[in-house]
C-alpha cells in the first residue's frame, strides 16, 4: 500500500457518542488528515439499538445519533461522506451499494475493530487496526476474553512503547505500528492570554472493566486519579476537571472536591466540538492523568486529547505511561511519575509559561501535526 492517492474508509463508533466532541476529534483529525493528504475520505458507522446509551447509561436514540454524526462530519467538510449502517441492512447518508463501491480495493483504517460487517470487511484492499486503548485489547487477546485483531491485515496503536523491552503488552506475535495521534493544526489556534488554571478533561471509568496480569490489577483512570486529588491545594492553583462522575462514585466526587478541583459538567461547558476548543483555549495547562492500564504496563499511550492541548499551545503535564521514551519532554509536554512531582512541575511550568506554550505548539507541529502523522503510517504500511 503506497502512500500516494487512494480511497481511504475510517471506521468506528461516533454516532453512539453523542456530545463527546473529545471523542469526535479523534475521527475527525484522521479523515481531514487524510482528506488533506489528498485521499477520498469515507466514514463508516453502525447504529445498534443496544448500544443506544451514553456513557452514564442516558438514552441516545437513533435521530440524535445522526445529527450528531452528521454534524460532526459538516464541520471538517464531509457532511456527503458518511454511511451509518442500520440494522436490517438500510444505510444512513451513502447507500450501500455506493459504499460498497468505495469500499472495494480501499485502505480501512478501522477503529478499534468497530466495523464488523464481513461482506463489507472483505472489500478493502488491506484492512488496518487501529487501536486507541493499548492494553487492553492485548490482555483481551492474550486471556482469551475476546479476538480484536482478527480479520485485519496491519495493526496500529498509540501505544508508542508497544514492542519496546520496557512494555509488558503482549504482543501475540504481530507487528505494531506505533504513531502519536495525529492533529489538524488548522483547527487549533493559540489562545493568547495569562491563566494559569490547570484542567483536563476525561471519564472516570469508561467502557472497559479492570484487567489483571500475573495477580496483578490493572485499573481504570479512577485508580490512578485518586492520589491526584489533592494536587490542586497543594499547588496553589485553581483547577477545572471536565468529567462525568456515574452516582455510584459520589465518595470520589468528594475526593476531588475536597482536593481542590471543581468538576464541570462536559456536556455543558464542553458538549460540542466548538466548547470543547474553547474550553481547552481557556486552560493554562492540562493535567494528564493516564489509566492505570497505561502506566502499569507502561505501553506509552498517549491521549489524543493532550494532543490538542499542546496543538492550541497549552502546555501538558502528564503521567508517564513511557511516552517520554518516544516524544521530546521537559519543555511544553513534561512527564511525571506521581502527584508529589506533578505539584512541584505545575509550578515551575506556571511560573514560566510563555516558554512552556511555545514549546508545547513547537512539539505539536513537529511530532503531532497530522500530515506528518499518517504520511508516516502509510509509508510503514508499505514497508
């Protein structure tokens, strides 16, 4: 597969993420990544009524799934490019028939294995795994729970220390190809101004269950937050965290408060993809605080949100999940090892910020920016 002009299909679960503009820029700086490569960009989706909740189980229905997908898809100018495969074979957007046209001799990228349709599957000239969660689909693999990666050609991960001696992912015999998650720079401007509030936004659990290895257990973003909790009153700086808590984890809730963040409602201050920029413009920096999966196993995930942080010239301050193996630290983007280092880089990061904001642009368009990124990719796709 050559990285010159080709029809690229990405695949994977948006509609069902209906006001998670986090979520959607990670489709949409690969399909106008692409787009700007020059590629003809297709987006598939599948809607199943099962799955029609929210993260904290709130009732999506199918019409709101659509326009959000649809909306999402307008902004990046690829409004006419999408089909939302529904049950009983009827599509959404592109027909098909159409698709199956556009799908046939493709590259598919597909997202985490979303796309199961094995007629469609069997179309695209290579058909490309593209894992966002490091860890987990491995152990899912390894202990026999489930079989991601079946039925793909080539598999990609941002788990930039996969295949490394340092990481314990199993990689079962493939070979991974590694890459930071690509960002339309275009689409992040730097917000010029002095605050200095520290941010993040994120789920507390997410969709998977804890993992163990070997006795060991492997947990969610929950397990590695809580020792963070008080790092905004031992620091001296005032701090947003953009999360949804479920009822079920009202004791953390008052953990972090208590500890001096003030959780904000996604939804509202950041429920679409234009209030999700701006609350990221408006941060001084981000705290980045992996799951435990990550860290543990140290696979070098690395969040796609911390991209766009660094891309707008934000700043990041992140638990190291071996990322610093990979990508250039110390200035803009610093790793840490625990709450007791991210307090004292905090404030030397604030108390120097112009410096650290230039260096976090100067990373993103360096490491991050998405032609580079996926010109990368397609290249090590044809090795």
């Amino acid at each position: 597969m050559s990285p010159q002009s080709q029809r690229v299909v990405v695949a994977g679960a948006l509609a069902h993420r209906v006001r998670r503009p986090g979520h959607a820029w990670v489709f949409l700086h690969l399909l106008e990544g692409f787009a700007k490569l020059g590629h003809d960009v297709t987006f598939v989706d599948r809607w199943d009524p099962a799955m029609g909740t929210d993260d904290l189980g709130h009732h999506v229905d199918a019409a709101e799934a659509v326009r959000w997908l649809g909306d999402c898809l307008d902004s990046v100018g690829l409004g006419q490019s999408f089909s939302l495969l529904m049950p009983g074979g009827s599509c959404v957007g592109i027909g098909r028939d159409e698709l199956s046209k556009r799908m046939s001799g493709s590259l598919l990228i597909d997202v985490m294995g979303f796309l199961s349709d094995p007629d469609l599957m069997a179309l695209p000239e290579r058909r490309v795994f593209w894992d966002l969660d490091p860890g987990f689909g491995h152990l899912w693999d390894q202990q026999g729970l489930a079989r991601p990666f079946d039925d793909h050609d080539d598999h990609v991960t941002v788990g930039l220390s996969i295949g490394m001696a340092t990481c314990e992912v199993p990689t079962r015999g493939r070979r991974w190809i590694t890459t930071p998650p690509p960002v339309v720079m275009d689409r992040w401007p730097i917000a010029d101004h002095d605050r200095r509030t520290v941010t993040s936004v994120a789920t507390w659990r997410g969709p998977f269950a804890p993992l163990e290895l070997d006795g060991r257990r492997l947990g969610l973003r929950a397990h590695a937050f809580r020792p963070f909790a008080d790092v905004p009153n031992r620091s001296g700086h005032p701090a947003v965290l953009a999360m949804d808590l479920p009822d079920s984890d009202r004791a953390d809730r008052e953990l972090l408060r208590n500890g001096g963040w003030e959780i904000v409602d996604p939804s509202v201050v950041a429920g679409d993809l234009e209030g999700y920029q701006e609350f990221i413009a408006a941060s001084g920096l981000e705290l980045c605080v992996a799951k435990e999966l990550y860290v543990e196993l140290r696979t070098g995930w690395f969040s796609d949100r911390s991209a766009t942080y660094l891309a707008s010239g934000r700043p990041v301050v992140a638990l190291d999940t071996g990322f610093s193996q990979v990508l250039p630290v110390g200035e803009g983007l610093i790793a840490v090892t625990g709450p007791d280092e991210a307090v004292e880089v905090i404030g030397q990061v604030t108390a120097d910020l112009p410096r650290h904001r230039k260096a976090a642009r100067d990373l993103a368009e360096a490491h991050l920016e998405s032609s580079h990124v996926l010109t990368s990719v397609l290249e090590r796709l044809g090795s």
